[in-house]
C-alpha cells in the first residue's frame, strides 16, 4: 500500500508539473508575456496553437516509443523537454524563441503523460481506476495552483514578473523529475508478447470505435468551458457572478476524475462512462431549459465534475482493448482523434453561435453529440477484465 501511494502521488506531482503548469498556466501568464514582449492578439493565438501543436505532434509517437525503450526513459525525456521548454522561456526575447520553447514544453507533456498511465495500468491493473482518475486530478491542481502562484508572483516580485513565474514551474518540475527517477519503476514485460499483442491492437474494433468516441467528445467538451462565462453576461448577468460559476466548475473537476475513476473499478467502465456521458448530456441541456443562475450551477456542478470523468473512463475502456504492455500505444493513438477534435470544435461552437442562433444552439449541439457518444459506447463488447 506504501508503494501505491508513492506511485499515485508521484504521478500526480508529474501531472501538476507537466500538464497544470508547463501547458495550461500558459493563458494565465500570456496577458502579462504579451505586454512586455509587444506581441499582438494574432501573435498570442499562435504561440497556443504552437503549443499545442507541440503536444499533438508527440502524443502519436508516444507509444511507439514507450514500446522501443521503455515507459520510464519515455517519461524521463519528456520532463527533460519541458525543463528545457520552461527555462528557455525565462529569457525569451522574440516570437521566434517564445515559440520554439513553448513547442518543446508542449511535446513533452506529452512524453510524461501516456507512459505514466501504461506504467500506472502495468503495476495496478485491478486499480487502474482509481490510479487513471487521480493521476488526471493532477492537471487540474495545477491550473487552480497556477491561478494562484502567478497573481502571487506578479503582486510580490514584480521585478522577476512572468519570467519568475516560469522559472518557478521550471525548478518544482526538476524537483519532481528527481523524484520521478528514484521511486518510479519500469515494469518487465517480454518483447515477444509486446509483438504479438501490437498486431492485435491495430485490429481490435473496439478501439477504433473508442477513438471515434474520443473524438467526438473532444469535439464539443470545451464548449460550456469557453462559451459559459459568455452566455451568462450575454444573458445580463455579471462578470463576478459568471467568474464565480465558473470557479465551482474547476474546483469540483478536481475530484471528478478520481471518483469517477473509482466508480468504475466497482460497477465496470462501461456502465460508468454511459452515466458519465448522461450527465453530460444534462449538464449541456440545463443552460437551455433552466436560463438562470441555478441552472448554470447545476450545470457547471455537472460539466465540471463529469467531464473529467468522460476523459479518464474513456482512456481506462481503451487500456482494456490491449495488454498492460500497449496502453500507451493505444491511449496514444486515441489521443490523435482527441487532439483534433479539440482543435475544430472550439472554432465550430463559436460558428454556430454567431450563425445559427446563439449559444443555446452550440449547448444543444453538445448535448448531440454525447447522446451519440451513449449509443457509440452501448455497441462496444464487454471485457472480461472490465469488472475488477
């Protein structure tokens, strides 16, 4: 038990440090990078973009690698990418620079990510719930810690400012690098089971059908996160009061992953992910049945808690269509469908808003498409290991 949490914990720092603040603290810190660096709106788009594109860019290759040389040297040059992403942008000077940077702390997330969960599924397979959900309530540690270390930094060292903010995130995630090597373990596995399960992997249905679902719910997850605050003050309500909703959501999404994660380790992932998807459906439809504020807090109480649910149960269905020895070559390739997803639906939600009458229409569009998501997910099979 000693072990397990030496693992969790160290995972979740991995997380915090990686994901919370290497890729997501970035639209935090960019208003402040934009003014002293002159960069113009356009500008400051692309360098998001770049950082993503960085993340997407490795995401795909992470499996193959974790299967060429390992899950931990996988993991270790991915946090060595984002140490020297995260330093590199302490003395930025130029768009140029900023953008190589932020690129090479996006595709070490990456790196750090999906070997962590295989290692995760490989050492507790009758566990990988629990374990996937708490290691994903790390990136949301690290946005709301990040959304109070950098007003810190900028209000207290307005000398160092944003560049101190970055040399922070780079130290703490050198610290947890160190950690990461001494107490994570690779685990053994024989290479010719690891050859025989990657031709079944290419040929399993039921992954291609989860990467199609991932997909999809990367396609309209976003919208009640992007759109919500806007909605409100749309509707007349303040600015605080859409701030505050807003804050419910991300502070019950930290719990999320893990008790969905936990659920599913006890009534099976299937059934999980569908009640998950269902209260998604919900939380989309509420702001379009009930317009005002109590419907936008049971609703960012649902999106906020669930969502992340969505994402951890969706990986867990994946790890199960493979061996422990795989589930970073198919989260990996699940994560392509994802990546994409997510870069056209922000731009789509926004086109139906201005186009086909507002937000309503962009919330119903996202309650489609994860009803679709329920049926999709009612065709799998069910796994025989499913309930541990």
């Amino acid at each position: 038990m000693k072990k397990f949490w030496v693992f969790v914990i160290t995972g979740m720092l991995l997380i915090v440090t990686t994901t919370g603040f290497a890729r997501m603290s970035y639209g935090i810190i960019l208003p402040f990078m934009q003014e002293e660096m002159s960069f113009t709106t356009s500008q400051s788009g692309s360098l998001g973009t770049i950082l993503f594109l960085g993340y997407l860019f490795t995401v795909g290759m992470s499996g193959i690698l974790t299967m060429r040389i390992g899950a931990k040297k996988v993991l270790l040059v991915g946090g060595g990418c984002v140490v020297l992403g995260l330093t590199s942008l302490v003395f930025v000077t130029n768009f140029g620079w900023a953008a190589i940077s932020l690129f090479f702390v996006g595709a070490g997330s990456a790196l750090v990510y999906t070997p962590l969960l295989s290692i995760a599924v490989s050492l507790y397979p009758k566990k990988r719930g629990i374990v996937m959900g708490l290691l994903m309530s790390g990136a949301g540690i690290g946005m709301l810690l990040s959304g109070l270390l950098v007003p810190f930094m900028l209000q207290n060292f307005p000398v160092l400012g944003w560049r101190g903010t970055w040399l922070i995130f780079a130290f703490l995630t050198v610290i947890v690098m160190l950690l990461a090597f001494w107490t994570i373990k690779q685990p053994h596995t024989s290479k010719k089971d690891i050859t025989q399960e990657h031709i079944a992997v290419w040929r399993s249905k039921g992954l291609y059908i989860i990467a199609g679902i991932y997909f999809a719910v990367g396609l309209v997850y976003l919208i009640p996160n992007i759109y919500q605050t806007s909605y409100m003050m749309n509707l007349g309500m303040s600015s605080a009061t859409a701030g505050i909703v807003y804050a419910i959501a991300g502070i019950v999404s930290i719990g999320g992953a893990p008790f969905w994660g936990m659920l599913a380790d006890k009534m099976g992932v299937k059934k999980a992910l569908i009640t998950a998807l269902l209260l998604s459906v919900v939380g989309d439809l509420l702001p379009i049945m009930l317009v005002n504020i109590r419907g936008f807090i049971v609703s960012s109480i649902i999106w906020g808690s669930s969502l992340g649910g969505v994402l951890v149960l969706i990986q867990m269905k994946a790890s199960q269509e493979v061996s422990p020895q795989n589930v970073a070559s198919a989260i990996g390739f699940i994560s392509i469908f994802y990546a994409v997803g997510q870069m056209i639906g922000p731009g789509l939600a926004g086109w139906l808003i201005e186009y086909f009458g507002g937000f309503s229409v962009a919330y119903g569009f996202g309650a489609i498409i994860f009803f679709l998501c329920i049926v999709l997910v009612c065709t799998l099979v069910e796994k025989q290991n499913e309930e541990v």
